[in-house]
C-alpha cells in the first residue's frame, strides 16, 4: 500500500551484499576452496589473511565474476554470478594483485577509455576521471605516460580506475604487495577513505600489519578451508594472549634452553628455528622467571600479540611460510 503521497515504501538496501554457503572452487582433483560460509555486510572492509596458496585469490576471482563456483551458493547484491555476472561486474571495482595499466598511454587516457567499457557518458568519465585523479594524488601527473611512473603510483592509478564505474564493492588482491612502506601507507589512507564513504571493500592479504590496519573483519584462510573469523581484536583475543615474550639463544644451547623454557609459566610455547616464543600475560615477569632459571637469552622481546601469532596458534606456522 502506498501513502496517501502515492510515495512508494523505499525497500532498504540489503545488508548483506556478498552471501555464499558451501562454496567450492576444484581445479581437477585440486580443491581450492574448499566449502566456505560467508556474509560480507554493506560498509565494511573485509579480508581474506592467509599464506600463498591459501584459497584467497580463487575466491576473489568467484566474487569478481571471472570464475565460475564448482559448488555451494553464491550470490552478490542479491544477484546469481553465473547468470548475472555482467549486472554484478557494472557495480564492481577490481584492483587486480598485477598492475593491467596501458603503459603507452599517459595517466588520464587510462581513465577514460577505461570508462568507456562501461558505456558511460563521455562527460560523465571526463568529470569521474579528474575527481580520482585528485583522490589518489595523481593529477599533476595526468598527462605523463604510466611507464615511467613509481610502483605506488601505478597502484593508485589502478584504484583510481577501479573506480571509474562508482562501484558499491571494491575487489583488492594483495593490494600492496610489492611496494615499499610509505607507499603502502599512502593506499592504506586512500582505502581508508573509501571506507568512510561507504564503499564495501573486499581484500586479501598475507601481510598482518595490513589487515590489522584495514580491516573491520577477517577470516583465517588456510589449505582452501576458513580457519577462524573475526575482528582482528576478536581474533587475538581468542587465540593469543595479551602479551608474547620472544627469546633468542646462542644456536648450541637452543633446543636445551626450550626445554628448559617448558617450567615457566606460559599459556603456550612456540619452538621456532632461531628463537622461542612464550604466550603470556606479563611478559616482564615471564623474562623475570627465565632469568630465575639461570637462562640468559641472547636477546628478549615483550610485544603485543598480533594476528601473525593467531596465524601460529591456527596453523602451526607463519605467514610467510
């Protein structure tokens, strides 16, 4: 029933915008994915954190339309992506882990003729492509060929095009991977920002530092399967402890020393090849009590858990690994 306006109730937009149970990627006898359950809400920043190897670019390629699921459900802004996928890709921005950038065109020309694809009006990409291009801080390079251009601003030119379509999702793989840290910083603010305008972002990731810093709720991806789901809070909360105390010993007593190291008190002990990592509540007391046992490491470290010590805990190695 309409008001008596003859306004039509909004129906609002749905929270859930990237919904899949069961979902299964196979190449061969090889499962990539391996059964996944996920919803991804409208304005969040989501990630996949997992090694190489780990399921994450093949279920962003799933999400992005470009690969079609083996299994399970699917189904982007209320849309089927087998059935749908050119209606899912016009509202999609993709920011691939390998620049695509035309090398021999200059900055701008990316922009335009990638608007093009989406048969938007000239006017329309003119005004878009000068709008982004101050976003990323690249306008006073807009008539210089992308070649010559430094690693970061590639990156920033790729999301900058990304964004040509005004997508409501925005597809990150290994956002910055490969760049150095103050470029890394100038996408995480970019990003940033692009959250606080409400785009969704989706990103996969093996740097801890970057999930952390971007976003509101992760899964642990490890062999195609979902080891853990959280806040990054919630996540080190549960399989951590407040504080690591991280050991180094002279190579020939190390493997003694970590036996030694099982009598103080500790949540857990992680043996790794160069030191030993005890899980702890007070980490200056626990360096107290290795002291009290005659054992002087070669270096001591109190730190705060991190998302690299859940990675430990859930897998039983590191992310670089």
């Amino acid at each position: 029933m309409t008001g008596h306006h003859g306004n039509v109730a909004r129906v609002p937009a749905p929270t859930v915008l990237i919904h899949a149970r069961g979902l299964t990627k196979r190449f061969g006898s090889f499962t990539a994915v391996d059964g996944i359950d996920l919803d991804l809400r409208r304005g969040e920043a989501f990630g996949f954190l997992g090694p190489n190897g780990a399921g994450k670019s093949s279920t962003m390629r799933m999400i992005g339309c470009v690969s079609p699921p083996s299994g399970g459900e699917l189904s982007i802004l209320g849309l089927d992506p087998v059935a749908d996928g050119p209606a899912i890709r016009a509202k999609l921005g993709v920011v691939p882990q390998e620049d695509t950038l035309d090398v021999e065109l200059t900055v701008l020309e990316n922009l335009l003729i990638y608007g093009r694809y989406f048969g938007l009006p000239r006017a329309v990409i003119r005004e878009r492509s000068a709008r982004l291009l101050d976003f990323v801080q690249l306008s006073d390079r807009r008539n210089d060929r992308v070649e010559p251009l430094s690693g970061g601003m590639k990156r920033r030119l790729t999301i900058a095009r990304s964004l040509i379509n005004d997508p409501e999702i925005l597809l990150l793989d290994e956002p910055t991977t490969g760049l150095d840290p103050q470029a890394r910083h100038v996408v995480w603010d970019r990003l940033f920002r692009l959250k606080q305008q409400g785009v969704t972002l989706v990103l996969t990731t093996h740097y801890m530092d970057e999930a952390e810093q971007l976003c509101d709720r992760l899964v642990v991806m490890d062999g195609g399967k979902i080891a853990a789901e959280g806040s990054p809070r919630e996540l080190i909360d549960e399989y951590s402890t407040p504080e690591v105390l991280e050991l180094r010993f002279d190579p020939a007593v190390h493997e003694t020393a970590a036996e030694k190291l099982a009598s103080v008190l500790a949540q857990r002990r992680e043996v790794l090849a160069d030191r030993v990592l005890l899980y702890v509540h007070d980490g200056d007391a626990a360096l107290a009590a290795v002291r009290g046992l005659g054992l002087e490491p070669l270096t001591s470290l109190v730190r705060r858990s991190t998302l690299e010590d859940v990675f430990l805990r859930l897998t039983g190695r590191r992310l670089e690994d």
